[in-house]
C-alpha cells in the first residue's frame, strides 16, 4: 500500500510538471507582448522596457519558466516583496500574488463544492436506491421519469428561472452572495442555497440514475442470488451484497465530479456572479496573464490528481480483490 | 395453434413420505419478444434422504424450476401456478418471509459457478457464518466455531486461517467447498444442486461428487441434482426426471432410464453422447435440428420437429395433442409401448454398445 | 524461401506410425506470459509456464487429441501452433520448414494451410459481416480465386458442413449455437488446411448438438484427408475423434499414445487419475477404479519441480522432485506410446485392491464408515 501511494504520488509530482511545462509554452506562442499588454495605454517604450524587467520578461523562456517552476518550492522575491513558498509568481495584470488570488477564491469554490455535493449525494443515491428497491411499480417510474427530465436540464438554464422567479419576482431571497462560514454560518447557508440547490438539482438527477441503474445491474448478480438462497433479508442482501458492488462505478464518477468541481464551477460561478476559482481561471486567460492562468492550471490539476489517487484507494477498500492486485 | 390439453398433467407419482412435491408446475415469464413459458404443467416429488436427478440441456426450464421452489424467480417479471409442498408447507402462495426462513435452513442450493456465486466483497467465513447465524441465532464466536468445523469437513486446509480469506484467493475446487460448507451448514433437509460441478475441471469434478454423496450420507438431506451430463447423474441419483421444452418427458429410477430408456429424447441424448468404453465403430447419432424456443414452443409435443419416429404414431397426433406423462415409471410419448420397446431393442441399444 | 513448402504426400490416411514423414512437428515448445511488479521500477518478477516442454508430432491426415484440464496449456499449445502467439522456446517444423519465429511474410503462404476452430461460436464471429463474408474473407486475404467464384465455393462450403447455402446472406446472430460452430469449420475449411487446430470446438454446445458438430469434423477429417490438433477436456469426445493422445498436465506432455493404448493401458498416475474421474452413463459398466487426488492444479507461475504431478500423485518419491522424467517409451509400452514417469503404473484400468483417496475429507468421512460394496 505504501508503496502504492509512493508510485502514484511520484506520478502525480511528474505530471503536474509536464501539465506546467505545456502551459507555460503553450502561452508564449500567443503572438502578444505581455509588457505591452500589462502596460496599458499611453505607454512609453521606457515604461514597456521597466515593466518587462520588472516581470522577468526579459530573460529567455526557459529561464522563465524554471524560475516559475522553483518559486513553487522555494518562493522568489519580487519588487513589490517576497513570494513565499509555494509561490505561483506575480500577476501581469494585478500584481498580486497567484497564490494569494486563488486562496483569496479558494473558500468560495469549495463552499459550492461541499454544499452541493452533501445535497446532492444524499438526494441522489437516495431516490436511485429508492427506484431500485421499488423496481418496475409506480414509485420507480415516476423517480426515473424525473431523473430523466432533471438531468437533461443545464445550470444556466434553471439558475437563470430560479432567480427570476425567487429573488427578481417574489424578492424572497437575495442574491447569491458568498458570507464565510467562519463569520456567519446562517449567512453562509442562505447566500450560496440557491446555487446549491440550482446545482444539487442536476447532479441529483445523474446520480440517482447511475445509482439506480448500478443497483439493479449489481441485483442480478449470482452472489446476490446466493445471499437470498441463504434466506437473508432483502434488506440485507440489498444494502450488504448489492450496494458494496454499486460503490465502485459512483465512486468513480465521484471522483471525477468532485475534482471538476474543485478546479472550478465556471458556469455555477457565472450564472449567480460568484466570483470563484472558475471565475479567477476564466478571467486570467482573457486578459493573458499568464502567471495567474498558470497558478490555476496548476491548482486544478492537483484537485484532479489527488483524487485520483484516493479514489484508486476508495477502490482498494471496497473490493478485496483489488487490495492484493 | 396448439390444442389445449388438461390441465392436471399427472397424478402423483409417489409415496406417501414425498417429502417435496411439485404439482403442475407453469411458469411464464414476460419478456419483450413475448411470453416465455419456462415451465409448462411440471410434477415431480422428491424423498426423503433420496437424490432426485433432473437433466436437460439449456432452456429445458430445469434451473428455473429450482429458483421457483425457493421463490428466487424474478416476481416482477415471472408468473408461477401450481403446487409446490415442502414437508406439508404451500410454498407458491407462501409469504417472503416464511421463505425466508426455508432458504439456507431447511433447503439450501448450491450454484453452478462458485466464482460469481460467491460474494468477492467478503470473506468465505462471513458468507459461510451468516446463515447459521440467521437461522439458529447462534452469536458470531459460534457462528465462526461452526464455518470453521465445516470448511474442515469439506476439505479445506487450515480452515481456521482460510476462514479470513477472500473467494478470490481460493482456487475453484475449492470455492465449490466452500459453497457446499455453506449450504450444509444449517443442516438442510434438502438440497438443491445446480449444476454444481460444471465449471469444475474432471478431476476436482470426481472428488467433489464423491464429496456430496459421503456427506449426504453423513447429513441425511435430500438432493436435486440438476445437470446436462447423463454421467454424472448416473452416479449420483436414484431417480431421475429428463426435461425438454419445460416438461418432464421421462421419470424413472436411474437404472430404469438410463437402461431402457423409453422416450425419443433420452434415446437421443444416449447415442449422442461418446463414451469412454463406446464401440468407436459405433457412429454418434445426433438429435437432428436445435432445441425449441420457449417464446414460441412447437405444437403438440415440443420434441416432435426433432423427433426420428413420429411417422410411427397416428398423423397429427404428434404435433397435435401433448403426450402425458403417466404415474411412476413413464414417458411422455406417444408410441405404443410395444413401439417403445421394440424400437428401443432393435435400433437404439445396439447403438449403446 | 517458403514459396517451395511442399507437403509430403499422402496416398494413405493410415496415419499414425506408419511411418509417413509428420505434418507437424513440436520439439521442446515453451510460452512464458511474463509478470511485472516490484518496486520503485516495474520490471518481470516472474512468469506463468503456460508451455513449457512440450513435444508433439502430427502426421498428415490424422487426429492428434490434446486433453488436460484447465491451465494445462494445451489452449495455449494450439495456438502456438497457428502462430497466434510467439514462442519462448523450442521448436517448430511445420512440413519440414522451421516456423517457429518465422516472420508474417514467410508465414503468409503457411497461414492458409494452418486453419483453427475456437470453442465460443458466439464471439468468434463477426456479428456485423454475413456469413457469406465470414467465410469469403480467408479467401480474400490469401488473395484465393477458386474456380466459379468465390462466391459458389462459399456456397459449395455451406453445403459440405451441412448449412443451407441460401444462408449465404444473412448474419450469425440468426443462428443457433450448432449451426454457428458449422460457420466457423466452413471458414476454417476456406483455404482448403492441411491441418486444423481446434480448440474445444464442441464444449460450448448442448450435449444433442456436440454429436452433430463431432460427427461433421470426423467426416471432413475423412473425406478431406485433413489433420487435427484436437484440443478439448473432454475425455470421452477426444478418444471418439482422435486416433492418437496426447495428455497434458501444467505445460507438459504426460503421456502421448495411440488410444486404445491411452485409454486401456495407461502408464501415467496423472492419466489413471483422469480416466477414472471421468463419469459414466452406464450404471452397471464393468468396475474401474477409483483414484480420487486431493486439491487442485497447482499454479503455472510457481510448477513444482521435477515433474510436475508429483505433488499430487501418491506414487511420488524423492526423486521425482529432483528429475524431470523424460517422454520416453517404458518398457511394456506398445510403438509410440510415451510415457513421462519415473514410477509407472500397470497398464490397466480395472478396479484396484484398495481405492486410491487422497482427498483429506473424502478420506476421512470414509474411514468414519466401513466400506460398502
């Protein structure tokens, strides 16, 4: 098992190098001068010439680019101060720090995250278990028909209706905005409830068809079969042999789901106008800056991977027969 | 298209300490190309301590007939009339829960594929553990007490240690112990056995059939034995159903059908089948044609489109009226019996060697 | 260099031992399937002896049975043989040509006369390519033009294996499993083989059907003078195809004779075990004995020394573990009857004095009762 993590964490340190490295000369074929950019109107050639130094623009692109990738381990110093460690470089445009834009966006993100994946987790496999324990009577059908209609619906279609209809129309709630949890946690719930929900909505419906769908493919297993011909409970045979077989596909798509989810909510975080990571990766790539695009590649890709990784782990504690492979 | 027969196929066949009897037996199951008629008008009883052979090849309806003792039959899509009695006990109208408490207690079932019939999640201990914890509401030190004694009894070294281990780590002979411990392990008055040696390779196949009649002996229990292979039934019941189409169309003990078998099929299965001490002069005579589907069974008698003598019956008997399957010692067949016999002794016993 | 493959004639199909120059050789053939693992690099760790050793010669226009049990190798040998898989080591003379490494060009002009049947007739054939096309294809391939047509030989095949020829047209999912496995021999019949590997061709198929398919082989064995490895684990549908036998047992030879040695006098204990595990539909056949072996095969990754069944066989001593016994002809043994063991058995197989029970729960729940019978 050690040796597992050891491999795929080695792995993982490999491709968020390589995810850096295409980045970051990916950039440099945009035909663009980004002093000239970062200096905005009226700009002297004197000024272009002290802001290409003072963003390391002069030096060659490889040089660039291990300094950007050494600040990461060790931190850099800047003119405006010292980047500490790990240090995502300095903003064309903002001159902030990287690092602190996205832990300055982070909570945000991650709020969305967690509130809507805990609705959207026991919503979901909830009805699909319910649909699977009720298969083929009316109770079945009807979840299934409004998973069907649900999960065909998109964000920006049921965000912009719910807000017209519970914040612009009726005025009963305000505008998502985001509170932290740390200063208020009933502001907190009330300002993000619509996006969670508008979001939950949708991805209740995925799951409970995968959950369903898993459950009933797992129920006509033989093993299944064998635990009824010992006289165990449905119940038992239901939650015990069935479900433990369902867990690896959900926890797949989980995992996919929650690291995308992680690098970035873009079209959640644009239909209620919450400024979060996907936002921040949005907005950077518009105005060419390449420091913050880079920092948010990166932060994303180590969501990605890290999940990855547990969710091979996850697989290693549902199925034995993994555990010795 | 077909003429409707009686309903009653067959009276009793039986003594009075049938310790299972199934009467009439139909089951439909509604798929979306039509309705499957699995098992059509089936009736067999089952004694006490005694083994019961059913063979048949795939779609004769012999494991869906199994499924439906235990009401492991899907109930959505699956429709079962009839009569089935386990020791007095109406099972068809029975309620999950009463057959709940049958299941893994007083009949128990071994699968065909130890691999699939075994969960990979858990250890064979706790799968072999829980229905004897179930049913006699022993605690979990007993319960493990009793798995370990029975993976011993079945042949599985170091139980104590392979009580822990996964299915996967078992190798298939003994994965099939494993489902046999289980089975056994609350001591059943019957047990169901579906094709339980078929995955298994000739030599693990031999030690596992000797293994089931030494521990029957030892367990008093009564055995269905459901399988494809004429050899492995001969060792192993003493009587003997042969299934086409979802009808019994032969009974008898082992000895009878198997040495004066009296029904077109059987003597079909018979000279199809290569022996190891077969005369290799002797040609295989193969049943010509498939097997029937069941969403649309032949007329009459289903074996009649396949069948080599039904020029020898009345025209339109055949396809016409199903042949039923008298008490006892029978075949459902419409040759006379002068016909079966002197059929059997001119044309199909030479080809036995 | 391979253009000038010429087959040794066959003016009589008498074929085993009478002398004819063999169709098909193998001498020492090995496939090891690597593993890899380890740490911090992968790299092989170990390896599973599907094939190791394994000698076998076919001669033209006969029968060669392959019987063993589950993870013997002898899938594994047939398609050695095709050249579906590489070999690791040993030999491969097919028509007195080396094919063992033999590259795709040079065995361009052997393919067509190496043809294999495979047991599933449900995923051996392509279920969006009718079967006129199934079968045309080796044709097309081997850029083969029979005179008439493709198409007519197509249909002359579909009659020899006993298929309405008005089939040509339609797919392989309007056919039932029999009738699939007759697609499956016109195909391999395409190319006109001089030998076939056939890879448990009936096992897949209900016990009514298998005797269809057996006989069709048997009749394009005769009629067509073709030669067949005949793999399959069934023992009583192997001695009814094969003139010869040959028994495997985790990548080895055990034994190979003619077989009606094989199946009355065998010398092998591994042989004796099968046989006598094999269970008959005769209630009162003449007793035989009775040899029940304990466990299973044991894995091909680790085989045990020496020979491979000693770990089984209740004949074993210290020697076996340390001695590979060789394929050799024992004394006693009729021409050609090999057999690779130390300590040989007697060349019957009527009941013994004393079962053999090795199976410790068998034993035990036995010695509990006195013995019947």
């Amino acid at each position: 098992m050690l040796q597992f993590l050891i491999r795929r964490l080695t792995g993982a340190v490999v491709i968020m190098f390589l995810i850096g490295a295409f980045t970051f000369f990916l950039f440099y074929t945009i035909p663009q001068d980004f002093a000239e950019l970062a200096c905005g109107k009226n700009c002297t050639p004197e000024n272009i010439a002290v802001i290409r130094e003072n963003l390391g623009l002069d030096k060659p692109i490889t040089a660039q680019f291990w300094e950007f990738m050494g600040g990461i381990l060790t931190g850099r110093d800047f003119a405006t101060g010292h980047c500490a460690a790990p240090c995502l470089g300095q903003s064309f445009d903002t001159r902030e720090f990287v690092w602190d834009s996205i832990i300055d966006r982070f909570p945000l993100t991650l709020s969305l995250t967690v509130g809507g994946l805990v609705i959207f987790l026991i919503l979901g496999l909830g009805s699909g278990l319910l649909a699977a324990w009720k298969r083929g009577t009316v109770i079945d059908k009807a979840v299934s028909g409004a998973s069907m209609v649900l999960s065909s619906f998109q964000i920006y279609f049921l965000g912009p209706i719910v807000l017209g209809i519970f914040v612009y129309s009726t005025g009963w709630m305000e505008n998502p905005k985001y509170y932290p949890i740390t200063e208020d946690p009933a502001a907190w719930v009330v300002g993000l409830l619509i996006p969670w929900a508008v979001m939950a909505t949708i991805f209740t419906a995925q799951y409970t068809r995968m959950a369903r769908s898993t459950m009933i493919e797992q129920l006509q297993e033989e093993h299944v079969r064998t635990a009824r011909a010992k006289g165990m409970k449905k119940s038992y045979v239901f939650f015990r042999y069935a479900w433990r077989g369902s867990l690896t596909p959900i926890v797949t798509i989980l995992g996919m789901d929650l690291s995308g989810l992680l690098a970035g909510a873009v079209v959640t975080e644009f239909t209620f106008d919450l400024p979060g990571i996907g936002r921040l990766a949005v907005d950077s790539s518009l105005t060419k800056d390449l420091p913050l695009t880079m920092g948010v590649m990166l932060f994303g890709a180590f969501f990605i991977l890290i999940l990855n990784i547990i969710v091979d782990l996850a697989y290693a504690y549902i199925d034995p027969r993994v555990r010795l492979a | 298209m077909t003429t409707q027969t009686k309903t009653e196929d067959t009276p009793a066949p039986t003594g009075p300490e049938a310790f299972l009897s199934v009467r009439d037996l139909r089951v439909r199951f509604s798929t979306e190309d039509g309705v499957v008629n699995a098992v059509d008008g089936l009736s067999f009883d089952v004694e006490r301590g005694k083994t019961l052979g059913i063979v048949g090849e795939s779609g004769s309806g012999k494991s869906v007939t199994n499924l439906t003792i235990l009401g492991l039959h899907n109930p959505q899509t699956a429709s079962v009339e009839g009569e089935i009695v386990l020791d007095g006990q109406e099972l068809v109208s029975a309620p999950e829960r009463e057959l709940e408490k049958l299941r893994g207690n007083k009949v128990a079932m071994i699968f065909q594929d130890p691999l699939t019939a075994l969960s990979p999640y858990y250890t064979v201990g706790r799968q072999i553990a829980e229905p004897y914890m179930k049913h006699t509401g022993a605690s979990k030190k007993e319960a493990k007490a009793r798995a370990i004694e029975m993976l011993d009894k079945v042949g599985i070294p170091q139980p104590a240690t392979r009580f822990n281990d996964y299915p996967h780590q078992f190798s298939g002979g003994m994965r099939q112990r494993a489902m046999i411990a289980m089975a056994l392990i609350c001591d059943p008055d019957l047990l169901i056995a579906d094709e339980p040696t078929t995955a298994l390779d000739v030599t693990v196949q031999a030690q596992i059939l000797d293994l089931l009649k030494d521990l029957q002996q030892e367990f008093g229990s009564a055995i269905i034995f459901i399988t494809h292979d004429l050899g492995v039934i001969a060792n192993m019941a003493d009587d003997l159903l042969v299934m086409y189409a979802g009808r019994a169309v032969e009974r008898g003990s082992v000895r009878e059908v198997l040495q004066t078998p009296k029904h077109p099929y059987t003597w079909g299965l018979l000279s199809s089948m290569p022996r190891l001490g077969g005369d290799l002069d002797e040609p295989l005579v193969p049943i010509p044609g498939s097997p029937p589907s069941l969403l649309n069974p032949p007329s009459g008698c289903a074996f009649h489109p396949r069948c080599t003598f039904k020029d020898q019956v009345d025209a339109g008997l055949c396809s016409g009226e199903k042949p039923l399957l008298a008490a006892g010692r029978a075949a459902a067949c419409h040759l006379t019996p002068d016909q079966k016999q002197s059929i059997f002794i001119d044309q199909i016993k030479p080809r036995l060697g | 260099m391979s253009e000038n493959v010429t087959l040794p004639k066959q003016q009589d199909s008498s074929g085993p031992g009478n002398g004819g120059e063999p169709l098909l050789t193998v001498e020492g053939l090995q496939k090891h399937f690597p593993i890899y693992g380890g740490f911090p690099f992968k790299r092989q760790v170990g390896a599973v002896k599907a094939v190791d050793g394994v000698d076998l010669t076919v001669y033209p226009g006969e029968a060669l049975g392959l019987v063993g049990e589950s993870g013997c190798g002898k899938s594994t040998t047939g398609r050695l043989v095709t050249r579906l898989l590489e070999p690791t080591g040993g030999k491969i003379t097919y028509a007195g040509q080396d094919i063992t490494h033999a590259s795709r060009k040079q065995l361009a002009p052997i393919r067509s006369e190496i043809q294999m049947i495979f047991q599933d007739p449900f995923s051996s054939l392509n279920p969006r390519q009718t079967v006129g096309t199934i079968i045309k294809s080796p044709m097309e391939v081997n850029g083969i033009n029979p005179p008439g047509g493709r198409e007519k030989r197509v249909r002359e095949l579909l009659e020899t294996v006993g298929l309405n020829p008005e089939h040509y047209n339609r797919f392989p999912h309007e056919f039932s499993g029999g009738q699939r496995q007759r697609i499956g021999v016109a195909r391999a019949l395409a190319l006109e083989p001089k030998l076939i590997v056939a890879d448990e061709p009936v096992s897949a198929l209900d016990v009514s059907i298998q005797a269809q398919v057996v006989n069709l082989l048997q009749k394009v064995q005769d009629e067509l003078g073709i030669a067949f490895l005949f793999i399959a684990h069934d023992l009583a549908v192997v001695r009814h195809f094969s003139q010869r036998v040959a028994v495997m047992y985790l990548g080895k030879v055990m034994e190979v004779a003619d077989r009606d040695s094989l199946y009355t006098r065998p010398r092998h204990p591994y042989t004796h075990a099968l046989l006598s595990a094999v269970p008959e539909a005769d209630v009162d056949s003449a007793k035989k004995e009775r040899i029940r072996l304990s466990g299973d095969v044991p894995s091909p990754i680790m085989p045990p020394s020496g020979c491979p069944f000693r770990t089984r066989c209740w004949k074993a001593q210290d020697k076996c573990a340390t001695d590979v016994p060789p394929l050799v002809q024992i004394s006693g043994n009729r021409e050609g009857h090999l057999t690779a063991c130390h300590f040989p058995e007697e060349p019957t197989i009527a009941a013994r004095a004393e079962d053999v029970v090795l199976d410790p729960a068998l034993a035990a729940l036995e010695a509990e009762r006195p013995a019947k019978d």
